[in-house]
C-alpha cells in the first residue's frame, strides 16, 4: 500500500480539501485523520531534543575515585 502524507489545517467550517494527491481517478484509499496537537504534547517531555550534546572524555571511567577496594 503506498503511502501519502500531508499537512493541512482544518478550515473554520471543520472541512478539510486534499488537492493534487498521487492516486490514479477511481482508485481506492483509505483516509486516517491524525491530530498533531497530541504528537506535540508528547515530544514535549523531552526537553533535551534538539539540545547540543558534548561529551567530556566519553571513554573513561565514571566515579572511579568513589570506589573503595577492599583487600
């Protein structure tokens, strides 16, 4: 099944129009109206995403010194 994606906005009249879609006249789709508003709200508890991240010495030990060695 090929796939076909777009965004649009709901007119005031709560009608949505879909012009120029890839499908051949006459062909049968099945249509699924995703709300974004809630894929928003749930990437929202990520607040590092699209953050810079460094990495200070990536390799060595954490704590090392917080270990004791009992002999």
């Amino acid at each position: 099944m090929e796939t076909y994606r777009v965004q649009k906005k709901v007119a005031t009249n709560g009608e949505l129009q879909l012009k120029a879609l890839p499908f051949r006249e006459g062909e049968l789709v099945e249509v699924i109206i995703l709300g974004r508003e809630r894929e928003v709200q749930k990437s929202d508890h990520s607040l590092l995403r699209g953050k810079v991240i460094s990495y200070i010495d990536p390799t060595e030990p954490v704590a090392q010194n917080d270990w004791e060695l009992e002999q």
